[in-house]
C-alpha cells in the first residue's frame, strides 16, 4: 500500500498574471521550483487563499528570478493578479518511508521572493 503525503510546497505565492488563451496550466520562477523540489510537468494541487478555489494542473517552468506565478488556460478564470495561492505537490510512499520524509515547505513575500525555506 502507497500513502499519498506532502512533497512540497511554495506557501502564499501572488499570482502575478493570468493568460486564458493559453496551454493549461501553472508558470512558476524556476527559482521557487528548485527551492521547493518541484519540476516542470509535475502535476500540483493550487489552493487559492483569495476566493477558496483549489485546482489541478502541472507545472511550466517560468523565467529564473523573475518571481512569476502565472495561471493558465481555464485556470486563469480561477484567480486574478494580486490573490494569494498555495501549491503542493504530493508523492506516495510505502509507509516504512514515512518517518523519513520531510516535506520541502517555501515561505514567499507578496514578490514571490524566498523568506524562509527548507
């Protein structure tokens, strides 16, 4: 039996633009995806903190440094500029890997930039 449990997490990330006629999915720096151990076409839960939506997409690597998080496709009719989101991503372990694991947890200011990581 695999348990699904928390891999990551960028915590409280702005979005920064929405694109609706675009490919589905999420645009996020490259920066905040090796911080918290996510990569491009994995699959994320994002739970927006403005208007309660939470939605699945996957990951499209957005330019280093430039701290964007950019919804997508339908997605984008789920969040505006300025709201709050939270994206986790997940993984299945056996349960003799749980008391191993920890998370990978990225705290981000209103500009997408790293206060706390681990």
């Amino acid at each position: 039996m695999l348990i699904k449990v928390l891999k990551s997490k960028i915590h409280r990330a702005t979005i920064t633009d929405t694109r609706l006629q675009y490919e589905g999915s999420i645009t996020i720096d490259q920066d905040l995806l090796k911080a918290a151990g996510m990569v491009e076409g994995e699959a994320v839960l994002v739970a927006n903190v403005n208007n309660g939506t939470r939605h699945e997409t996957y990951i499209m690597k957005g330019r280093r440094g430039s701290g964007v998080v950019r919804l997508n496709g339908a997605a984008a009719r789920l969040g505006q500029p300025g709201d709050r989101v939270i994206i986790l991503g997940f993984a299945y372990l056996a349960p003799e890997e749980l008391p191993a694991h920890k998370p990978r947890k990225v705290l981000v200011n209103e500009r997408n930039r790293i206060v706390r990581g681990r």
